[in-house]
C-alpha cells in the first residue's frame, strides 16, 4: 500500500517571501501521479499542482512549482512571491497509474498548515 | 456547470439514526468517490464507485453503505451513525482513465454525531 507523508504540521511565511512545503511518499510502482491540493477556510479541496511520475521536469503553475526526486521519493511544494490569500491547509496526495483496478483512488498526507504574515 | 455539489452541507444526529449524504455531479465523469476527513489525518476513502451500478470499499468503508444507480449521483448512507463518525465528508469525481485525469471536490458536509 502506498503511504504519503508530510512531517511539518504547520508553517509561517512572510508575505511576499518564498517557502517550501515537504511532502515524502511511499510505493513500489514506478508509474504514478502526485498532487498538492489547497484547503483553504472555506474547506474547498483545490488542485494547486499535479506531476506525473515518468516526467522528469517539474510542474510549474504560476507562483507555485514542486521539486520532484523520484528516486528518494520526494515531492516539495514551493511557493514563490507568498500573497495573504495562499494562506491555508496543503495536501500532498499519490494516485497510483493503475486506473481501472484502483478507481484512481487518491492517498492523501496528513497536511501542513500554512500561515501568511503580512 | 455546478461542478461537484453535496447535500446537506450540516448535519446534526444522534447516535443510532440514520442518513443518506448526496453528491451530485454535472461533469459526465465516471469515477466517484467519498473520504472522509478528520483532525491531523488528511483524506481517506471510504468508498468509490468506476461507473454506474458499481461501487467498491476504499480504506475505512466500515459502519457506511453507498449506491451509485445513477451516473451524476453517489450517495452515502449511515444505517446507524457513531460518534466516531463525526466528520467532514467529502464526495469526488474524476474524468476516467486520462492521464489528465483529475479529481474535483464538493464542498464537504459537516457531520456531527451526539
């Protein structure tokens, strides 16, 4: 069974400043999807970001870009430029390439919670 | 295009009742599923379904049944609600077996149990 990990339960940037989110997981398939979605307040799950296994450049959105090490099963989340409205819950989330069997089920991190100071 | 919508959005029961969370969804998507999330754990699957008529047990799908007899809906049920089920549960959908495939949210449904 695949497990995703993120080992900071909470983080603090300062507006406009640049932070990283830590994301590690764990699987025997060499195919697969990772995600960071955002929650913010309102509870409403968000795609942020998505990368796919078998690339190897790292997905890019706007202010927000990953770190992707396949070999140490690592999957980082930077936020560049931090606006008082990225504040919110981050999730870090596999999905295996297996669709069919699987429903492409999601496994999700426990979170990390972001703060933004002005 | 509504997306993902959940009804109720709050609910209040007690121990031993029953009910029935719905999640409608306009998107033609094949694939549907419901988590659960609590305090310090993220999301977890109780339950999906790959089409209509099919449903399958995800990660923690005791005490909850679910049907799926139409394509846009997936219900949940809880014959006799716990207060270990306490939660907010979140319906999904996703285009199926793209590899753009992605999955959207419903707004959650807040659910208390006394």
């Amino acid at each position: 069974a695949q497990t995703v990990t993120q080992s900071q339960p909470e983080m603090s940037v300062q507006e406009a400043e640049t932070v990283t989110l830590s994301c590690t997981y764990d699987t025997s398939e060499s195919d697969y999807y990772l995600f960071w979605y955002k929650q913010p307040p309102s509870r409403q799950m968000i795609l942020v970001i998505r990368q796919e296994a078998y690339k190897q450049q790292n997905a890019t959105e706007n202010r927000f870009s990953v770190n992707f090490q396949k070999a140490a099963k690592s999957f980082s989340l930077k936020i560049s430029d931090s606006q008082l409205g990225d504040a919110a819950m981050y999730f870090c989330a596999y999905r295996s390439a297996k669709g069919e069997t699987s429903g492409s089920r999601l496994t999700f991190g426990e979170g990390t919670q972001l703060t933004v100071n002005p | 295009n509504a997306g993902v919508t959940q009804t109720p959005k709050f609910r209040v029961l007690k121990t031993g009742q029953s009910m029935t969370l719905l999640c409608a969804q306009d998107m033609n998507h094949e694939y549907m599923y419901w988590y659960r999330q609590d305090p310090g754990m993220g999301l977890r699957l109780i339950h999906y379904s790959v089409g209509e008529g099919t449903t399958a047990k995800g990660e923690v799908p005791d005490g909850y049944n679910v049907s799926r007899l139409k394509k846009q809906n997936f219900l949940l049920g809880l014959e006799s609600a716990a207060p270990s089920q306490t939660s907010v549960y979140f319906c999904a959908s996703s285009n199926q077996g793209t590899y753009q495939e992605t999955q959207y949210f419903g707004p959650g449904t807040r659910l208390l149990v006394l």
